[in-house]
C-alpha cells in the first residue's frame, strides 16, 4: 500500500492466471520456450524470465507435468540448493519446438493491449504537472527570449501538438529536448503488448531509459514490491527523429523470422514525447507527414495493421513537437496549419543576446574574453551578415579558435587574427571556379 502511495503509477500484479489477461495456451507456451531457450531447472528462475509471480510459475509447472511436457529432475545439487529442479521432456522438447516456430518470441510475458491502454491512461502525458521552476531548471542552459517559457509551459501542459520554428541554429533542437527533461517523473512501460494472438515488443532500451536499471526487471525483489513485473520503470519516452523520417516507421514492423511485431515509434513514445526535427528535410513531404498524424492527435487513439490487413486501436499518448527551419506556411496547407495546437517561434538573439551566449559559452569551455577580440567581431565580421545572430555562432568561433590553440601549443586564447580565421569556416562564400 505504501509502495502504492509512492508511486500512483503501479501497474497492479496479477494474483491468478486470469488477471494476465491472456490465452492460457500462450502463457504456457511461452513458459516452455522461455525453458527450452535459456535452459532454465529452477522455478525461481522461470519466475524472473518470464516476469510472473512465483507462486504462478508454479501452478504453470504443475499444468505443465499433468501434461507430461516437464519432469521434476530433483533437489539435490553440489551447490547446496534445495530448490527443486525441472526439465523439459521429450514431448515437452516437442511442444517448445513446435511453438518456436509460430512465433520465435520467449521471455517476459506480454501484456493484453487493453491493460496497455488503462495503464496509459493512468500515466498519461496529459497529465503532467509542470511548473514554471522544473521548466526553468529543464531550459536553464539556454538564452531564451523574453516570455517564451510563459508560452511554451502551457503548450507541454496540454499534452497536444507543438510546432517550433524560426532560423536554424537557435536552439529548437534543444528546447525539445528540454521539454523531455522538464516532465521529470517516471512511467511504467511493457515490454510487449498481445493482440489477436500477436506479440508486440514495444520495450526498447534506445528509447527507454531504466530507473533502477542495476535491478533485474523481474527479480525477487521487485516482485515482492507487489507490482506487474511485465512492466519495466523508465523516465517519460523521448523518440527524435529527423531527416530520416519516413512513413513506415510509423506503422507495425513485421519481423518474419521471429513471427513477432515491433512497435512503431510512436507507440514507443507513449507517455513520452516524439520529436521531429528538422522537418522538411525528408523524403517525404511535410503534408503527407502531418495528414499522417492528424487522426492520432486530434483523437488521442492510433490505427495500426496486422500482416492480414487487420486493423485495431491503440492509444496515442504523446507530446509531438515538429521542429523547423522553414516557414510553417512553406509546409502545410491551411487545413493542415490549424491541426498544430500550438506554433511558438523561435528567433534568433538581439546583439545584448547574443554577447550573452558568447560569455557563457567562453566561461563553460575556459576560453578567456579579448576585447579587441570582440569588437572585431561585432564591429568588421556582422555587418557583412546585416548583423543577423544564431545561438550557435558563439560555439562554433570559440571551438574553433580552441582548435587551433591547440594546434598551435598555445594557451586558448582569442585575438582579432583569430576571429578571422575562426569566422572563414563559419561561413562559405560563392566562387567561381573552372568546371
């Protein structure tokens, strides 16, 4: 009850077979794979490796020898132990074999799509709290306009769609970034969902960060916790995806040597965010991308398709946030335009702004300030850009006068000589040379 309190997340623990919500003959069959795979004797292990309660595993062994398809081999072992060991039998080889080749899948047992929606909506991105100071602490690193923060805490609280745009290089990669770190709290994840018969592994340790990651995600000792070990704790999912973005990563990936599906990344992204940066820049058009997301955004579900063309429901419960270089009125059409909840700009810093950047940036990486230096830059290098400042101009001029620092067998150091040098590679300019 405490753990309860702790945590209102908790995925409740089935008590019997039936509270899995699955097919009988899949548990068991999976049970007998998961032996047959990973060679396991012992109850305690199978437990853990399928990720149910031991006292369950145990009633699973028992069905399984009434069955004849495993034989109890003793309790006497060199190490001491008194656990009883089993093993598979013949028959039970035969069942396992048999079964491997419908589906190759093995291990933590899934869980019914149905228990993947109530436990989504139970921790739902929606229902973030986000204050102004877990915001600030999140973008604390960052020179930000005036008041944005004030526009963007209300665009993360709606759990909606978010559309950031302005000239490249001024942190929009960063602010979606942020946004994952601002949420802050921790969410319960399955490792694979059922539907129809089908196993969905949905788990995906690029995705999904562990909490507690030194524990074993069904060990004894989460398990007498008194929670769903099919699950496994991680931070609030943050899926990035830029020019590589196409379409088929957002429907079911069929494998066809294991028999099983990968989850598209949006549904990994459940509770989470999904980020599409540099949007524009893939094969596919900005339109056809954003008519692909529309049902799930506005209607919080998404449709997905078995091999056979079957259809079904599963929850959409991500923050999207598109991220920009382009003008979002280049991107989409109207109809399209008002289906982005909130569109936020992000320009680039005013000259006060920007000499901000540039100390903060000169502090954190031990590059001490010239004034010389400086008014060089300010004075001869931006007039030939009408002045136009990026975030990432300051960056770029001090690593690259550090770079040369060290070259050179120097101290870092910066002088209007290298400015110069530093600002040639910032920028290229047209020439003309022979074809």
């Amino acid at each position: 009850m405490n753990q309860q309190l702790r945590d209102p997340f908790l995925p409740v623990r089935p008590k019997t077979l039936n509270d899995l919500g699955l097919p009988l003959t899949m548990v068991q069959d999976i049970l007998l794979k998961t032996i047959y795979r990973q060679s396991l004797v012992r109850v305690s292990e199978m437990s853990q490796a399928i990720a149910a309660p031991l006292s369950m595993t145990q009633e699973l062994i028992e069905f399984a020898r009434e069955e004849r398809m495993i034989e109890a081999m003793g309790s006497l072992t060199a190490s001491g132990s008194e656990e009883m060991r089993y093993q598979l039998s013949d028959l039970g080889k035969m069942r396992a074999r048999d079964a491997l080749t419908q589906s190759e899948y093995f291990g933590a047992l899934p869980v019914p799509l149905e228990a993947f929606r109530q436990q989504s909506e139970k921790q739902s991105v929606k229902n973030i709290k986000l204050t102004d100071e877990k915001l600030a602490a999140a973008m604390g690193h960052l020179i930000l306009p005036d008041g944005f923060l004030r526009e963007l805490g209300p665009a993360i609280a709606s759990g909606r769609s978010v559309l950031l745009y302005g000239p490249p290089g001024n942190g929009k990669s960063a602010i979606s970034n942020g946004i994952r770190d601002a949420m802050g709290d921790e969410i319960f994840v399955p490792r694979a969902v059922e539907y129809a018969g089908q196993i969905i592994t949905v788990f995906d340790p690029i995705v999904h960060e562990l909490v507690d990651s030194e524990e074993e995600p069904a060990s004894p000792l989460r398990q007498a916790a008194g929670f769903d070990n099919r699950y496994v704790k991680c931070r609030r999912p943050a899926v990035i995806t830029g020019g590589e973005l196409e379409l088929s990563m957002l429907d079911l990936t069929f494998n066809p040597v294991s028999r099983t599906y990968q989850a598209p990344l949006q549904m990994k992204a459940t509770g989470g965010v999904f980020i599409v940066d540099d949007l524009g820049r893939q094969a596919e058009s900005p339109q056809n991308l954003i008519n692909r997301w529309i049902v799930p955004m506005e209607a919080s579900y998404d449709i997905l398709s078995l091999q056979s063309g079957e259809k079904f429901v599963v929850p959409f419960d991500t923050l999207v946030i598109f991220s920009t270089n382009f003008h979002p009125n280049d991107l989409f059409d109207g109809a399209a335009l008002r289906r982005v909840f909130f569109k936020l700009k992000i320009d680039g810093p005013t000259e006060d702004e920007f000499l901000s950047v540039f100390a903060l940036v000169a502090k954190a990486k031990k590059m001490p300030l010239n004034e010389d230096a400086l008014v060089h830059l300010m004075r001869n290098k931006y007039p030939e850009i009408d002045h136009v400042y990026a975030n990432y101009h300051a960056p770029f001029l001090i690593d690259q006068m550090l770079a040369v620092c060290r070259y050179e067998d120097k101290a870092p150091h910066m002088t209007p000589e290298l400015i110069d040098r530093a600002w040639s590679n910032l920028f290229v300019e047209k020439s003309d040379f022979a074809h």
